[in-house]
C-alpha cells in the first residue's frame, strides 16, 4: 500500500463485469478503441496516437498510486475481453468554472457493447465504491452537449447540469451529483 491507501486498483466486479487494473498487456487492446471514430468523437474529436494511448494507460495506473482513485479496465467475464474504461480522476482542468476539489467521473466503452447496459452497471459499481471509499460531497462529469447517450446515463444517476462551459475550445457540460446532506 502506498499513502493513497492504493498501490493499484481495486478489482470491482459485478454480475457481468470485472472492473480492473490497467497493465502494460493492456495496450494493445486499449489502443482500438482509441482510435475508434465513435469513441473519440466526443472526447477530443480525433484518433489517439500510439504514444498517447501509452501515456493514458501510465496515468491511469499512476493515478492510483498518487491519488487513491483512477481508472479502470472493464472487461465483460464472460469473454474475458476489454470492453471500455471507466473511473475516477482528478485533471486539474483549466476550465471556467473549475471543478475545485470534486472528483471527476469519466467512461469510454467500445461501440459493439453500446446499448447492453454495461455503462450502468459499470457506473453503478464506481459510484458504490467511490461512496464506501471516499464519500465525496459533489462528483462532477465533463459531458459534450451532443453526446447524448453520455448525459442519458448521467441523468439517470442524478447528475444534473453543473454549467455550460467551453473546454480547450469545445462546447462542454458540467454535470454534477452532489449527495444529500
């Protein structure tokens, strides 16, 4: 264990899915979906090279070291294949306004699993670990306005729109779940 009470991932697993710790293995079966049109429409509007797939698979491991938080690898168990990504983050985004101390939640998964329930039920697991683990008062999710199966899913787990903000020069959402009081 490090100071962040995380020297990797915990495994998290749900009836379907098996949410996971990135490895270097994991590159080759990241790297598709990187570089997948529908995917990266909606996060950062173009196919990602080689070398920046690398650096995310790094942070991603890193951020758990770092942070007690990060992303993991979801993997469908009955195939045992990389379907997506999904977790916790903390960008330190330069973006108006700022996200502060919220933890922020993010999710990619590949096109041929879209519509199977697989991002809500890897959501659902992220939001009851996040709440037995750290219990943040406001979670935050950066959504573009046109990625409306994104902001259906979010909406579904009560985030409601934070503000309309603009993000390294694209249209973006803020939505947040703040917890009850």
């Amino acid at each position: 264990m490090t100071s962040s009470g995380f020297d990797r991932a915990p495994i998290v697993e749900t009836e379907r899915l098996r949410l996971r710790a990135h490895t270097a293995e994991d590159f080759d079966a990241v790297r598709p979906m990187w570089n997948d049109p529908i995917v990266t429409r909606f996060i950062g509007g173009r196919a990602y090279t080689g070398e920046e797939v690398w650096q995310r698979v790094q942070r991603y491991a890193g951020s758990w070291v770092l942070l007690g938080h990060g992303f993991w690898v979801i993997e469908e168990k009955a195939m045992g294949r990389l379907i997506g990504e999904i977790g916790i983050m903390d960008a330190r985004r330069d973006i108006d306004p700022p996200f502060g101390e919220d933890r922020e939640l993010g999710w990619a998964l590949l096109p041929e699993v879209h519509g199977r329930g697989y991002a809500s039920e890897a959501l659902k697991a992220v939001l009851d670990w996040e709440r037995q683990v750290f219990n943040a008062p406001c979670l935050v999710a950066l959504i573009d306005p046109d990625n409306s199966r994104s902001i259906k899913l979010a909406k579904k787990f009560g985030f409601t729109v934070r503000a309309r903000s603009t993000y390294k020069t694209v249209a973006t959402i803020q939505f947040e779940r703040k917890r009850p009081a």
